[in-house]
C-alpha cells in the first residue's frame, strides 16, 4: 500500500507576515520621527522669528516712548536718533538696533544734519536747531542665532507741540503801580470786557479826550477824572472817587471800599468816599465806605452811603512773563539769540523781518536798550516776537506794516534776567535821558506815533518798569502790561488777550506723538525708512496674518480755514495748527456772519492733501454761548480724494443782538478726532 504524504503549502508565511509587520512598523517609526524633528525645527524657526520681530516692535516702542517723554530738542533730554540695545532673553539672545529720520512740515530730511552718524554701542540724539513734524522709525531685530535670519519693523509717527499757548491776564490795559491817562483812551470789546487794572491810583486828567472803555476798571488807590472817562461796566477803588466836572457815563456800579482820605471836591476839602461833581450819569449802584457828595442824579440805581470798610478790589500780581527758548521752538517759532548786550545784531535782525520766512522770537539778553533814534518803519512778513532784557526806546514814529503771514507783534521787557528767569527779579532803575522823570527802566518807551494794521492783528507791549507812550498808539487787537502806565495822547485799540507758549503751564515734554503705522519689512538689512509721504501703505503683521491699510494725511497736523468772510472785525486763530484749533472772529454785529472753507493742514499752516482713497467726511455743529446764539450751516462737508479743502464753506451766523455762539467742526482720522471752532459774536 502506497502511502502518500500531505502537502502543506503554508508552512513559513508566519514568518513572512511578522516581517512584514516589523518592516511596516519600522518604517512608520522613521516617519514619526523624522515628522517630530521636522516639527521642532519648524517651532524654532518661528520662535526665533517671534523673537526677533518682538526685539524690532521693542525698539520702536522705546524711540516712542523717548520721543514723548523728550523736554528738549536735543542732548540726552531731547529727541532720539539711534538706539542700540539688548534682550535678556534665554537660551537666544536677542538685540534691536533703531534708527530715526526726522522730517520739517515740508518733507525736509533734517536727520541729513541733525543726526550723528549710529553708534553700536551708545544712544545717540538729535542735534538740529528745526522742531521736526514727522519722523520714520526703522528698527532691525537680531538674535545670535543666525539661521533664521533678522527681522525688521518700520513704524511713521506725526509730531505736534505739547506746550500749550496761555495768556498773561484778562486785563486790556495792566499798571503794577500807578497809571495816568492825559488823552482819550479807547477800547473795544463787545462782551465788555476790555478790563483796566491799576495798583496804585489811577487818573483820567487831561482834556480833551473822551475815554471809551467796553469794560470796568479797578484800582488799588483813588481814581480821579478831569475829562469823560466812560465805562461799560464798573468803577471799583480801594480809596475815593472824585469825577470833577467831567460828566463820565459808568454803566455798571461804583464801589469805594475804604474812607477817611481828604481830597478836593468842587472847591473844598471832603472826606467823602463818591465826589461826583458833574452831569454825568451811574446806571448802577453807589456803595461807599463814606458819604457821597454832590450828586446830581448821576446814579440810577440806589446809593448805599457810609457802609464802613469793605473788601478791597480783587489785587491781581504782576505776571512774570519769561524767555524760554524751548517753547518757542516747540511751537514752530525760529528762536534768534543775541551776544549778551547785543542790541545792535537785534536791531538789525527785527528790520530784517521784512524777509522773513518763520514766525520768529529775538532773545537779547544784557542791559543795553533796544534803541532807534529816528522814525522806525517796520515791515513784517512773518510774526515778531522780541525779548530784549534792557528794554526798548523808539525815540519817532513807529509804523509797522505786515504781510498776510504776520499777525503778531510782541515786544517784551522779561520780568526776569536769563532763559527762564534763571538770573533773578528785575531792579528798576532810573530811565536814562529822554524819558521823563520818575520812568524807570527796563521798560518801553514810544516818543511819537505807534500805528500798526487794523485787521487781524494783535500786539502786546509788557515791561515790568514803565511803559510810557507820550505818542498815540492806534492798533487793532492788543494788551499793554506795565510796572507804571502813562499815556500823553489817544489810544485806541481792540482788547484781545495775547497767547504765550507754555506761559505758567506745567507740562514739561515737548511734544505730542501719533502713531500713524506701524508695519513689517522685508528687507531688515536697510537703516534708513522713507519719508512719511513717500509711503502709502502700511501692515500690521503677526506670525499668522497680515493686514494692509493706507496711510493716513501723512504730515497733517490739524485744521485751518481758507476763503474766509466775515460781515465785520476780523478772524484770529491759534498757532501753531494742532489737533484742537481755537478761532475768534469778532465783532460781526447782531446778525452777521462768518463763512470759511475748512482745509487739511501741517502744523506751519501749509495744505495737506487727501491721499487716502477716500472723501473725508468733516461735520459742523453749534453751541450757544450767550443767548440768542448763532446758526450753522451746513452741517457736514467733505474733501475729497486728492485735494485739501472742503467742497463747501461753513457759515456761522448771528441771530440778534448780544448773541455769541461756536461753530465746531470736527474730523475723525486715524481714530483721532481733529477739530476747529470759531467762536463769534
């Protein structure tokens, strides 16, 4: 019998499957793991590249911050130009290396000349004498580990002054001590409230000038008339009132707060504290500490005689009105300063003014007197403002004359010796010849005629000795502050409080700082950005996303008005152009008007255009003052793509008598509101 063998074909795929299965999973495992490190180099790489961009974004940060926080234009105070630094970070260290290109209002490189060449190892700061009113920031973020690569940012900021413009006082006419008046005396303010303060006695003697005066007057010694001295508002003295013949209209009240002083009224001797021995007229009420004599029905109110001592008129101090470089320039003001007793180069630089191209300050310090000998014409192309420390002597006539540009005219005799008040409290001292006895010095003198423009333009004439004007002055809007105060012949001018930059204010950096982009390059190699008008997009970018805006106005500032009319007075806006710009335009009588374009500007005034894609949407509104207030029209406006102006004009417009309102227009850029607002009345 045959055996036959089975046949088994399976035998040994066992093993052939475990094979299979160990080569399987061998090769998943060289998958996992070359996944795993390809993924940890990936997390490096964008470690590194966070870390770098952060380093970058950390150096902008920090020009920013120094830019804000800067109280001088240049030195280890003022305005950045390179900064190095470096990261403590682990195990990577990092660094940021930051360089600033400033930029005028016109797109001037001032870096060119006002930056040191980078250090890499030390601060270095700006050291032009022109406040910039942009500036680029580029900072390259680097790291020790050189296999990613650098990263870089780029950031555009505006700058515009943060000092901000104050007045010295509310009084049209200021005497720390005594003040006469021998001629008629006119000033204007429809609001009432062309103020007169003396600290010592004043006098209204001389005819035959009549005094008008839209205000009150208060004086911390008697007041005496010989001529009619009318007010609009009060009469407050600390001793008596003696009106002798002159028949002065008082509109408001007469107060005499103290008695007991013997003086002449109508012939004899009285111990009155009201002499009214004329026919003029009070509309308000008489309150005297003693009686009150020989009235003839010049009060229309009720009189309260012999009511004891009262409150003195509010005592106002004399205002220390100082040089203090930095605020002019921070302000957009050229700032001209003299060898000391350098008032010869001084005289010569105020008649250069004549070719002027900035508003510009003259600083001379030392004791010599800006002098001329002879009738001065002075033409001005640009605002003027003079501190000369020993005063100012025009022995003629002093005519000025000015462009459409000028609209100032300041001259100042300081309160104090050195920038800023460094050396101490002026001693006056005897005038020398051609002054009157009893004028002392520093102080400012005008033998003849001062006459200036009658439209949009104020003056204001402050020294802390005399200011002494035998001439007559004729002006448009103004202030005169004065130790003493003595006018020989008719003044007449608009009261208009004058603004001074960073008069008693306590901020102390220098200027505002907006952040107008901030954006990834791609080319961390470069040092140097480009001119804020050159770039027109921006980015924002993290390490997943970017996005891409346009560039806000590069080189705005604020707004202006252009093609403006008015039914009357004139308009007076504050500079230089910020992100809140204040406007006056007066008188425009009950129903008048005012009308004006709104136009994109730099902080010197020039047009910006509108580059944004898009019309910019200004809106208008109105807020009464004194009743019955005004009407706005229209309520909204816009510039259009590629120009500066709006394509229609604002109207302000009166409605009656004693009326005064603010027209506020306002325009949102960048997510910051810009306004102007004209107040009229």
């Amino acid at each position: 019998m045959t055996r036959f063998l089975r046949h088994r074909p399976e035998e040994g795929s066992a093993m052939i499957v475990a094979i299979s299965v160990v080569m399987v999973i061998s090769l998943l495992m060289v998958y996992v793991a070359d996944n795993a490190l390809h993924q940890l180099s990936g997390t490096a790489g964008d470690r590194q590249r966070t870390l770098t961009v952060a380093s970058a974004e950390g150096g902008v940060d920090l020009a920013v911050s120094q830019m804000q926080s800067a109280t001088t234009l240049t030195g280890s105070t003022g305005l950045p130009c390179g900064i190095p630094g470096t990261l403590a970070t682990s195990p990577t260290t990092a660094s940021y290396t930051v360089t600033v290109t400033y930029y005028s209002s016109a797109d001037v490189n001032l870096s060119s000349t006002g930056c040191p060449t980078a250090s890499p190892t030390a601060e270095t700061y700006y050291t032009g004498t022109t406040t910039p009113a942009s500036a680029t920031i580029f900072s390259k973020g680097a790291s020790n580990s050189t296999a990613y690569g650098n990263q870089a940012m780029e950031a555009d900021v505006q700058l515009s002054s943060s000092v901000v413009s104050t007045t010295i006082g509310n009084d049209a006419v200021y005497s720390a001590g005594a003040m006469t008046w021998q001629d008629g005396v006119t000033l204007d303010d429809t609001n009432g409230a062309a103020n007169v303060y003396s600290g010592g006695n004043f006098g209204c003697t001389t005819t035959p000038g009549t005094t008008n005066v839209q205000g009150s007057i208060y004086v911390q010694g008697y007041l005496t008339t010989s001529q009619v001295c009318n007010t609009t508002g009060n009469w407050w003295t600390l001793d008596y009132v003696s009106d002798h013949g002159s028949g002065s209209v008082v509109g408001g009240n007469i107060t005499v707060s103290t008695t007991g002083i013997t003086f002449n009224c109508g012939g004899g001797y009285s111990t009155a504290s009201v002499c009214l021995n004329g026919t003029g007229r009070v509309g308000g009420t008489i309150t005297a500490a003693g009686s009150v004599d020989n009235v003839h029905n010049e009060s229309t109110g009720t009189i309260h005689a012999n009511v004891g001592n009262s409150s003195a008129p509010p005592t106002q101090a004399f205002p220390q009105l100082n040089f203090v470089s930095s605020n002019w320039t921070a302000s957009g003001w050229k700032v001209i300063t003299e060898a000391s007793n350098g008032c010869t180069q001084g005289e010569a630089d105020v008649t250069a003014m004549s070719s002027a191209t900035q508003p510009t300050v003259i600083y001379v310090p030392g004791t010599c007197q800006m002098a001329w000998g002879s009738d001065l014409s002075l033409n001005l192309a640009q605002n003027l403002v003079v501190f000369a420390e020993g005063g100012f002597y025009f022995k003629g006539n002093l005519t000025v004359t000015a462009s459409s540009s000028a609209t100032k005219l300041y001259l100042i005799a300081p309160y104090a010796t050195g920038d800023g008040g460094g050396g101490g409290t002026n001693t006056c001292g005897t005038a020398p010849g051609g002054w009157p006895g009893g004028t002392q010095t520093p102080g400012l003198y005008v033998g003849g005629n001062f006459t200036e423009p009658t439209s949009n333009f104020n003056t204001l004439l402050y020294a802390p000795c005399s200011v002494y004007m035998p001439g007559g002055f004729t002006a448009d809007y103004g202030q005169i502050y004065g130790g003493t105060v003595l006018f020989n012949q008719p003044i007449s001018f608009k009261y208009q409080a004058a603004p001074i930059p960073g008069y008693n204010t306590t901020s102390t950096n220098l200027l505002n700082v907006t952040l107008l982009y901030l954006r990834q390059v791609t080319n961390p190699s470069s040092t140097t950005g480009s001119s804020p008008t050159s770039s027109t997009t921006s980015s924002t970018t993290t390490s997943s996303s970017t996005t891409t805006t346009t560039v806000p106005l590069s080189g705005f500032a604020g707004l202006g008005f252009t093609s403006t009319s008015l039914s009357g007075g004139s308009l007076s806006c504050s500079t230089p152009v910020s992100q809140n710009v204040t406007c006056t335009a007066q008188p425009l009588g009950g129903t008048g008007n005012f009308t004006g374009y709104v136009t994109l500007e730099t902080s010197s005034g020039s047009a910006v255009t509108n580059n944004t894609g898009a019309a910019l949407t200004l809106n208008a509104s109105e807020t009464t003052v004194s009743s019955p207030g005004g009407t706005v029209s229209p309520s909204s406006s816009t510039v259009a793509n590629g120009v500066s102006t709006t394509g229609t004009a604002f109207t302000l417009t009166g409605l009656g008598g004693g009326w005064k309102a603010t027209m506020t227009c306002s325009l949102v850029v960048n997510g910051l509101t810009y306004t102007i607002a004209v107040t009229g009345h």
